[in-house]
C-alpha cells in the first residue's frame, strides 16, 4: 500500500482523533496518549509536534492518500545517552498487517541516522504487544532484553522489551 511520511498539518486533527480514538491502540501505548481520544487531543497533539521543530525530534504523520493514519517520532536523548534517540509510533486499525508501519520505520530510522549525531535508535514496546515486535524485527531492530513487570497500564504490571538499531552495525 502506498503511503508517504510528512509533517504535520493542523488540519490532520480531525483524522487523527477519528483513528487514534481506539481503545487497541491506547492499551499499547504510554498513559501521555489517551483514551478517549478527542479532536482537542489531536490538535494540542499536532500543535506541539508543530512547535518541537526538528532539532531535537523529528515527529511525522503517516498519510495514505493525503489523510493522516498514523503517527511516528523519533525522539533523540540526553546526557550520557546522547548518542541515542527513542522511536515511538501507532497506526490506525484498519492500516495494519499491510507492512506500512515496517516500511515506515525504516524509512525515519534512515532519515535520523543521517540527519541527527546518533548511533543508536531504541523502542520500548509492551511484550505483549507482538504485532508492534514484529515491526521492529522486520525493520532489524534487535532484542536486547525483557524489563520484568516495568511498566504499569490500566492497573496491571506488565514487561517491555527494549529493542535497537545501531548505525552501521556500530
């Protein structure tokens, strides 16, 4: 399928709302992202990607046929951990298991690697969400480990996964 990753557009709120209101997204992310998730969430949501610029993140919507369907970022760190940045992304419902979102992130993983002063790109998804393990498996993330009961979503403790991608095999 075809689809492209571009900046964000005030006007991707209305889309956004619709797709990112699903409970099956919410339960795999962070608690930042809500549930319900409303056309007002949407908009402060594109406003601070709008206003983050890209010197330190690079936020894009992904868009099949000019409507936005999805969010990806990648996030870079600081400190010691400068050197590395943090992936993050959801796609509507009705786009998965069509290989956009591993395309996706491969495509922004190349842009960052190639734009930011990184060697290293991790993700964290919940372990028990596999399609998004999946992805970062296709895309040649690698496992480094299982954080046991690190993470509390909707009152139960469960694990994540850690998973990166180095620049150049580094």
């Amino acid at each position: 399928m075809e689809f492209e990753i571009r900046p964000w557009r005030l006007c991707d709120a209305g889309s956004v709302a619709r797709y990112a209101n699903n409970k099956k997204i919410a339960d795999n992310l962070r608690d930042a992202f809500p549930h319900p998730y409303t056309e007002a969430d949407a908009r402060a949501f594109i406003s601070a990607c709008l206003r983050a610029g890209g010197e330190r993140t690079c936020f894009r919507a992904v868009s099949v046929d000019g409507e936005a369907v999805g969010s990806i970022a990648v996030t870079l760190r600081d400190d010691v951990y400068r050197k590395s940045a943090e992936l993050g992304y959801w796609l509507a419902e009705p786009y998965w298991n069509r290989g956009i979102m591993t395309e996706a992130v491969t495509r922004i993983c190349r842009h960052a690697f190639a734009a930011y002063d990184i060697v290293r790109i991790f993700a964290e998804p919940f372990a028990c969400n596999t399609a998004s393990r999946r992805v970062l498996e296709r895309a040649g993330f690698t496992l480094e480990g299982v954080m046991k009961m690190s993470v509390c979503k909707n009152g139960r403790m469960l694990d994540s996964c850690i998973y990166a991608l180095l620049k150049h095999g580094e």
